[in-house]
C-alpha cells in the first residue's frame, strides 16, 4: 500500500487494538491489563526507524500511563472521550497532516479518526461497523498481535525493514 510509505505517525486506541479489551479488577481494586510483547517489540522497531507512537483513549488508566513509559511513547491521551480534540493538537505540535498518520481503533468512538486519517486499521475482533470503514483489518484480534502486525506492514512500505531486522536474521 503506497499510502503508508507517508506515515510518520501511528496513534494507537488501548482496549480493543493494545489489549483484548477486558478490564480486569484484582480484589484490592487494581486495574489489571494484559499487553502483548510482539505488539511493544513492534513500536519499539518503529521508533527505530524514526515513526513517532502515540496513544488516545477514552479510559484513564494507570496501566496504559505505565506501558506508555516502558515504550517510550510520550503521546498519551487519556479520558479523550471525544479523540478528534487531542487529535487535532497533536497534528498542531507535530507539523503533520492526516496523510502522515495512521490510526487503529475498534469501536465507533474511533470512526472520526479512522475516517480522516491517512491510513486506518483495526483489529479483527472490532465492530462490524468499524471492520467496514478502515483501509486494512488485521489477521490477529486486539491485544494478540493486530498491532504488530501493522507496524511490520509499516517499516516495510517505509524500507526499514531489512534493516531493522537483519540482526535477528544474521549470525
């Protein structure tokens, strides 16, 4: 896909897209989620090769603000109900135009972002109504790789691939 050869962003919704989308409260009242290292491995190896990662989401989460430290991921948007408003500042700061961006969301509060960005994905478990409009569904579900998925998609329209990758492939 020759549209995503432009990004230089990729914003990212939690549950749904980086987790399976179940909130999980231990006993004591904690919040627990679940996270896929393929997916971290993934935007990490996108940061390489100079695609900046964000987050907006609608909850607010101490577990989504701790996963997006260890990522190193400093776009973070939480209690955005509506998502087009962080959205817009992000362009703002960033110099981007939607073109640059791409998005993964899964439910219908993501369908104004997946609607004017210039590349949108979901997962293969999102909302029928989302899994209609969005310019590429991925094999895995939320939370089980969808997100690695893209990001593999994308180092490879951007010619990062090869490199990024030939140490795990070399001796």
């Amino acid at each position: 896909m020759q549209q995503l050869a432009g990004i230089r962003l990729l914003l990212l919704d939690v549950d749904g897209i980086l987790t399976d989308g179940r909130i999980i409260y231990d006993n004591q009242g904690n919040e627990l989620k679940a996270f896929d290292v393929k997916d971290g491995h993934g935007l990490k190896m996108l940061q390489r090769a100079g695609i900046r990662i964000g987050i907006i989401t609608g909850r607010t989460s101490a577990v989504v603000a701790r996963r997006a430290d260890e990522l190193g991921i400093d776009i973070l948007y939480q209690g955005a109900l509506q998502k087009l408003t962080p959205y817009l500042e992000i362009l703002s700061d960033l110099a981007l135009t939607d073109e640059q961006v791409a998005y993964m969301g899964d439910d219908i509060v993501d369908l104004p972002l997946l609607r004017r960005v210039g590349f949108s994905a979901t997962a293969a478990d999102a909302l029928p109504e989302v899994l209609s409009r969005v310019d590429y569904v991925t094999q895995r579900n939320g939370g089980c790789g969808a997100v690695r998925e893209v990001c593999d998609m994308l180092l490879k329209a951007c010619g990062r691939w090869d490199d990024l990758t030939a140490r795990y492939f070399h001796d």
